[in-house]
C-alpha cells in the first residue's frame, strides 16, 4: 500500500462514482485489520505510528468513498475539475428557480404531510442529480459539467438538512 495512492487504488475498486457501498465498507474492514496499530505491537512504538497514520488514511478514504456526495467531489478533483464552491456558485437559472420554490413550500410548510410531500420530492430530484453525476462522470468522461452537478447536489443535501430539522420542529 502506498500513501499517496487515490482512494479508489487503495481500496481496489474502479475509479468511477457507481459503487457498491456493501464490497467498499468490507474492504475497509479488511485494510482496518492488516493496518491495526495494536497488530504492530510487537514492532515497536515507531511501527505503531506508521499503522496509525495507515489507519487514518483508511478512514479518511472510507468517508470518501461510501458518501456519493464525497466520492463525485473527490471524481471530479481528480479529473481535473475541483467544486471550488466557495468561489463558483454559478448554477443554471431553471435550478435556482427551483431553489426559490423549494424555499417558499418550506415556509409554506405547517403539517407533516406538507413535509413529507417536500421531502419526497426532494428525495426524487436527489436521485435524478445522482443518476446525472454517474452518466457524466463514468459514461460521458465530463467532469467539469459533473462539477456542476456535485453543487447542486450540495444545495439538495444542505436543504434536506432544513427540511429535517422544520420536521423536528413540528414534533415539539
């Protein structure tokens, strides 16, 4: 194993965003246990480290490669088109336009099914959004409109994050 490999030469997987999470989570158990520092105990303090910094490094990968949202940013860098959504937030006008009605329907919202009904049509464009980052990415080779669509993704999970907590609010 090397440090410097990409997440997906590290866990012997093709590098394309459609994954199985089952075969990526058994294979980080497996990394987790050849690299266990308490395996290298006998080796002394140093050869613990070394197992250390492996393990960290296997986890930083496994967060990676398990979250779609993750793994499309991380595809996208590697490809030579990094999000940079802190500076680049242009999106298409029919996005923000759904953007602003997403907003309004959860103001608007004031019963669970009024939530469940934004949440379920959030869930459809999420997976819509997911179905565009794998054909761009692993069938078209385009990861600078893959880029884009890894912002929107980052809107949708930032909105379903306030669309859980509006639901939390109505239990109280």
């Amino acid at each position: 194993m090397n440090l410097a490999d990409s997440d997906f030469a590290l866990f012997g997987v093709p590098e394309r965003f459609a994954q199985d999470r089952a075969a990526i989570d058994a294979r980080w158990k497996d990394l987790q246990r050849e690299a266990h520092p308490d395996r290298f105990a006998a080796q002394g303090a140093a050869a613990q480290r070394v197992a250390m910094q492996w393990s960290v490094r296997i986890n930083e990968a496994h967060h990676r490669l398990k979250d779609p949202l993750r793994r499309a940013a991380y595809l996208c860098e590697l490809r030579g088109a990094p999000i940079d959504a802190e500076r680049n937030t242009a999106m298409p006008a029919q996005f923000l336009h759904e953007q602003i009605e997403w907003r309004e329907a959860l103001e608007e919202a004031h019963s669970e099914a009024e939530l469940d009904a934004l949440a379920e049509r959030l869930g459809r464009t999420r997976a819509g959004v997911l179905a565009e980052i794998e054909r761009l990415l692993d069938h078209e080779g385009d990861p600078r409109a893959a880029a884009q669509q890894v912002r929107a993704l980052m809107f949708l999970e930032r909105f379903a994050s306030e669309v859980e907590k509006r639901f939390d609010q109505l239990g109280q």
